[in-house]
C-alpha cells in the first residue's frame, strides 16, 4: 500500500501548477499514460514518444554509478515507476515519489516482486521534507511544467538534501517555442499542463553547479537531460 504525506508550503506558483498537473495525470491522462509507459502497442507517434523516452531514461541513468547498492535515491515525479525499477535494479534504495495517487497505484502494481523491499512508493510533493537525505536525485519529464523560478527554487530545495539532481527541461527549440506562444503545444480541450521551455544556457548562468548533458529527440518526444551538483 502506497502512503499519502502532507503537501509541503511550496510557493502559490508552484502549488497551481502541482495542481494541475495532479488533476491531468491522476484524472485525465491515467489510462493513456499507463499504456504509453507499458510495452502495450501504441500508435506510430507514440511510439516514437516511447523511444525517446526510453533512451532518455538510459542517458539519466548513466550520470549515476552503475551500481548503487547502499544508495538512497530519489526518483521525484515516478510516474508508473519505470525509473525506480531500474535503479532498485541496480541496489539503490529507492524512493518514488508522485502527485498523482492513480500513478503510484500502478507503479507499485509494476514493482517486480524481488525488488519490493528497496522501492517505497509515495504519493506527494517531491519537495516535501519528510524523505530525508539522499546520495542523488532523479526527476525525469517531472520539472517541464514549472516556471523558470520555481524550477530553479525546487533545484535548490533539492540540493539541500543531495549533492546531485539529474533531471530534464523541455528546451526552448524554434518549434516548441512557436506551438508554445501560440497555445499549440497541448489542444486546449485536453486540460493538460503547459510545458514550459527552458533555456538551458539562462539555467545554468542562474545556478552554480547547473550544466546541459545531452538533447534526446524521437519523433514528437524532444526532452534536454541537465544535471545540478551541490
Ligand atoms: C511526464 S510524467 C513523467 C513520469 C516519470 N518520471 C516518467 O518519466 O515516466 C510527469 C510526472 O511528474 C509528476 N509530478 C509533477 N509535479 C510533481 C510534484 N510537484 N511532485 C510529485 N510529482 C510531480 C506528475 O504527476 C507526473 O506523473
């Protein structure tokens, strides 16, 4: 059974767009996202989602030893658990956070049996306090909703409690930044939040410790791995 903690005093921005982002996958996107993140076929779009997803998952995961035994990680923003199954994989101690209660429940569902006693599910904020410390942080396609101000705000928070956070922005291409001004990046009928894209050049000059990895690019899927290390 997945536990329940207590939303931690984040700033107003930061809580409206938690929220909606809450009602998008708890509600409104449960059932597509969990056929998007299961070898379920998916249609050619999708797909090429799926892959980008896949190779970027590879590339977080590269950043951090290949064996984590002893490790406690953090996985902020788990979703159906894809990223915590891999790093209790490789020996970390793992926990998978996320706002969306439905997400958890099948992430949990997800878990191979043999690596239940290192993956503890949680559904909450990633910010909230309440976890303790950790040897890193991973939060994939988690932080791509948020203002440059809050992401930067959770990046410290996070620090705080571990030396590295490897994550990912949506970068400020020529397309995204066009469907972005003009509304088109989610039809406006789905309800889904609007991703924000970041610079990774303004990010880095704005944090010390913050750099770019590498640029993932499949098809509709256009995610930039960056990492912060306190
Ligand atoms: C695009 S999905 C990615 C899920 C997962 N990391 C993956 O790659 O499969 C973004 C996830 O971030 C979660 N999320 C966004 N803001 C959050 C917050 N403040 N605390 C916890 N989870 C959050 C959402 O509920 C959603 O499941």
């Amino acid at each position: 059974m997945r536990d329940h903690i207590d939303m931690p005093q984040g700033s107003a921005d930061w809580s409206a767009t938690r929220d909606r982002v809450e009602t998008y996958f708890d509600r409104t996107a449960t059932r597509v996202w969990a056929a998007l993140t299961s070898d379920a076929p998916v249609s050619r779009i999708r797909a090429t989602v799926r892959a980008g997803r896949d190779q970027m998952r590879a590339l977080m995961l590269s950043r951090l030893p290949a064996d984590l035994t002893g490790a406690r990680v953090l996985d902020a923003g788990c979703g159906t658990g894809a990223m915590s199954v891999e790093l209790a994989a490789r020996g970390a101690e793992v926990v998978g956070v996320d706002i969306a209660p439905n997400l958890v429940d099948i992430a949990q569902r997800r878990l191979p049996v043999h690596l239940a006693g290192r993956v503890h599910f949680v559904a909450g904020d990633m910010l909230s306090s309440s976890f303790g410390r950790f040897d890193a942080v991973v939060a994939m396609d988690s932080l791509i909703y948020y203002s440059q101000t809050d992401l930067l705000n959770a990046l410290t928070t996070l620090a705080e409690r571990s030396p590295q956070t490897v994550f990912t922005v949506a970068p400020r291409t020529p397309v995204l930044m066009a469907m972005w001004h003009t509304g088109r990046l989610f039809p406006r009928a789905d309800r889904s939040p609007t991703m924000v894209p970041q610079s990774a050049a303004r990010l880095a000059r704005a944090l010390p410790g913050l750099r770019a990895v590498q640029r993932v690019t499949s098809g509709f899927y256009i995610s930039q791995c960056m990492e912060h290390l306190s």
